[in-house]
C-alpha cells in the first residue's frame, strides 16, 4: 500500500511551485487529480489539473455518494473520488491530495494515517502580493480568497506539519524529510 498524504495552502503560497519541484524530485509520489465545478485556468488541462465538471456532473458523484470528500471552496464545489484514491494505494504510489483545510480534516477523520502539511506563507502581506501578482482573478474573487486565507490558517494548527514557503528549496528539503522518511 502506498502512503497518503494531504497538503494546503490558500492559493498565492507557491504551493504549486513547490509541490511540482518536489514531485520531479520524488518521482514515486503521485498528485492526485480532484474534481471541479470551477472553469479551467489559462494552461490548465482537463485529467491533469482537475476534472472538470459541470454542477450537475458533479451533484451526480454526491448522490452516488463517490466523494471521499468534498467542499465548497469560493463559490465553487472541489472533490476528491474514493474510487482514484483507493486504486491509486493500492497500486503502491504514495498519493498526495491537494485540499482545502476542511477537505483535509475531513479526509483524517476517515483516514487517520494520512500525514496533513500546511504551506504557510511568509507574510499575509507577501500572499496578498503574490495572488494579484498573478492577474488571473477579479478583485471579487481575490478578496475571497484573501478572506478564506485568514480561516484556512487557523484551521492549520490542527495538521501534523507546517511549513513556511519563504525559501523554495529549504521548504522542498522540509517536505522531504517529512515524507521520505
Ligand atoms: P484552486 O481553485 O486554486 O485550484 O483551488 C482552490 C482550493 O481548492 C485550494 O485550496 C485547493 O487545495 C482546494 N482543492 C482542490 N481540490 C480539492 C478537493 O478535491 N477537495 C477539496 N476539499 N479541496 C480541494
């Protein structure tokens, strides 16, 4: 059985950036791919950043009750297959989810072995900067996201690590020795 692992961080934390260092690193550890009800980004594909669904494909996975977990997230709906997760564990890869805070004490609950992280930023200050940095959000949206920050960390001293993305390749070292050991 492969091991499971769950990792958040409000977007704008370079979460990506680091996970994706790690990954090409870390060869033997798998994203795991959520479903969404949000439209694509610029560059994001369908199977490898998200499946994206539409509100009533993804009203059809909950009555069928195939979420191991899901939430609304800023106005819409992200959720994780119990079906990939288990398939994927079972195969040996050790799996890592990317989730919001609830998505991933909901997953402990179920799962009390998979390790939680948390990516703090340095600074809510430098998140703020970072989110607008990137031109891909309305201000309405982007004052979401800097609101749902503020929960998402407290909900954060409930995981088993956190770590502080202030250093790229200091923070990939933290990650590893959390999960290579
Ligand atoms: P974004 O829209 O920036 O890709 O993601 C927004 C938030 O949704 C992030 O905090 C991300 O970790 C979270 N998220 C992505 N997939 C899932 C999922 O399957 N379940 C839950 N609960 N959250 C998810």
């Amino acid at each position: 059985m492969g091991k499971l692992f769950v990792i958040s961080g409000s977007s704008g934390v370079g979460k990506g950036t680091l996970l994706k260092l790690f990954l090409s690193r870390n060869p033997e550890f798998k994203l795991s791919v959520s479903c969404t009800t949000r439209t694509p980004r610029d560059g994001e594909v369908h199977g490898i950043n998200y499946f994206y669904l539409s509100q009533d494909e993804f009203q059809k996975l909950i009555d069928n009750n195939e979420f191991l977990e899901w939430a609304e997230f800023s106005g819409n709906r992200y959720g994780t297959q119990k079906a990939y997760v288990e398939k994927k564990l079972s195969e040996g890869k050790n799996l890592i989810l990317e989730l919001d805070t609830i998505g991933a004490l909901n997953v402990k609950k179920i799962m009390p072995e998979a390790k939680l992280i948390f990516i703090l930023p340095p600074s809510f200050d430098e998140l703020e900067a970072r989110l607008r940095g990137r031109h891909t959000e309305t201000e309405d949206a982007i004052q979401k996201r800097l609101n749902s920050t503020k929960a998402e960390i407290e909900r954060s001293t409930q995981y088993d690590y956190r770590i502080v993305n202030d250093d790229l390749d200091k923070a990939v070292e933290e990650l590893e020795n959390i999960m290579c050991s």
